[in-house]
C-alpha cells in the first residue's frame, strides 16, 4: 500500500550501532531473523543526502559496493544516497545498518512506501548480506542503551536509562559481520547478568567478557573490542572517536 509522495530530496540523520552482547536467532522469515542482545545506539550521527536517481551509495565522496543495495533499490526502488560519516564502514559501528535504515526512511517519504513495510525490509536486506542482525532496529530506536528482548525487525525493545560516562572507540582493522554470528549460550547469561545491575560498567564488563570469549581482546581497562574497533570508557584519548548516547533514533530532517 502507497501513501501519496512527498519530496523528491531530503535528509536523514541516523546514529551508529555498538553492540555489547548478542545472541544470533535465524528463522525462514527474515523479518523475525535477528539477534537478542545489548546495542549502545550512539552519536555521531550519520547525514545522508537520499534523491531520486541511479541506485548508488557515496561515502563520504567515493562510491561504494555496498551488498545491500540489490535488495533495496528492488523493493524500495532507485535512490541515489550520499553520507558523510566520521566512522569507516565495515568496522563495527552498524553504518551498514545506517545506509539501509537511510534508503527506507528515504524511499518511504519519496515514493510513500508505509515506513513499517520499509524498515522491513532495510532489516531483511541486512539478514541476506548477513551484516547486523540487530542494528536497524536499534538504530530506529534509539535512546541510548537498547536491550532487544525478542529478533527480528517487529521484536519487543527495551531502551534502559542508565548513567552515561565519557565512551569512546578507535578503528583498527576491517572485518566481516558474518565472523561474529556464532551462537554462544553464554551470550543470554551475560545479558541476564547486566539486567541484575544495569550500568555502564557492568556493560562493559558484560561486553568484555562475551567479545573475548568469540576471540577478540582488548588491552586496555574497562574496554572490549567488538569486530574490528576497540571501545573503551572514561580514558579517551587523543586519535579516538568520542561518542554520546543517541537519544533520538534515525529521523528525517
């Protein structure tokens, strides 16, 4: 169903995507495929320029092979994305998450696609390239600290207030989402863990103790690393991206 069209340009803003703890669920319906897991939904946000046009992706002013696309530009339809990020794509900050959550918010004001069908399938796009099982949604959200109870892009969410504390993250090496989507049991007692003491050090404690046990250590304290960047709280240094909880989730400007 087609709501009457809107805008032939606009501009949406989208907040990045860290996850601490997740738990991989994969179903034959991939609007209920997903993860169950701890997300800090964070700034910078992400602008993203969204016009009619050829089907491309530029970031950051250079074109990308961006997996997605295929599947959007099908469903959606053609739009031409442009993004100015500070993070890189492919490190671990959910900017794959972003430019998918960017293109429906973007095709259901250009073309009046029913934003609920269109986060679907930027959800669903997600799944096949077997980027971030949880990130639209969460990034959809927002609201700083998100807990998805249930997978999948209709899934219960959680956002949980806590005392926020300077968080910062560097970049270290490129990776593929797909190394991380293991099912670890122990994923579900850490998050049940961090629920008995909601704070930003037992998240990071929790985050720790989950991210090292897929393989991936950090050296320094109250930090762990998730896929290929090192978040770290308190001690931000020189060289290191700062970030704030995202409050607000992805919105059309």
């Amino acid at each position: 169903m087609l709501i009457p069209k809107k805008f032939n340009m606009l501009e949406v803003k989208v907040p990045l995507s860290i996850s601490g703890v997740w738990y991989p669920v994969f179903s034959n319906d991939l609007e209920k495929s997903g993860s169950i897991g701890l997300t800090m939904v964070l700034e910078p946000y992400s602008r993203v320029e969204i016009k009619r046009g050829d089907a491309e992706i530029i970031l950051n002013g250079k074109k990308i092979d961006f997996p997605n696309l295929d599947f959007l530009k099908n469903n959606l339809g053609n739009l031409h994305l442009e993004i100015k990020s500070d993070v890189p794509l492919g490190f671990g900050y959910g900017l794959s998450g972003s430019i998918s959550l960017a293109y429906a918010l973007g095709a259901s004001e250009i073309f009046g696609i029913i934003e609920r069908e269109a986060i679907k399938i930027a959800h669903e796009s997600e799944v096949i390239s077997k980027n971030g099982l949880g990130d639209v949604i969460s990034q959809y959200i927002g609201g700083g600290l998100v807990y998805r109870k249930t997978p999948g892009i209709y899934g219960e969410v959680e956002t949980i207030k806590i005392d926020w504390r300077p968080v910062c993250s560097k970049p270290l090496e490129k990776l593929p989402t797909i190394s991380l989507l293991k099912n670890s049991e122990s994923a579900l007692f850490y998050i049940q863990d961090f629920l008995k003491e909601r704070t930003i050090d037992k998240f990071f404690e929790v985050a720790r103790k989950f991210t090292e046990e897929l393989g991936f250590h950090s050296p320094y304290k109250k930090s762990f690393r998730k896929k290929g960047i090192i978040v770290r709280l308190d001690e931000c240094e020189e060289g290191w991206t700062i970030h704030k909880p995202a409050m607000k989730g992805a919105y059309v400007i």
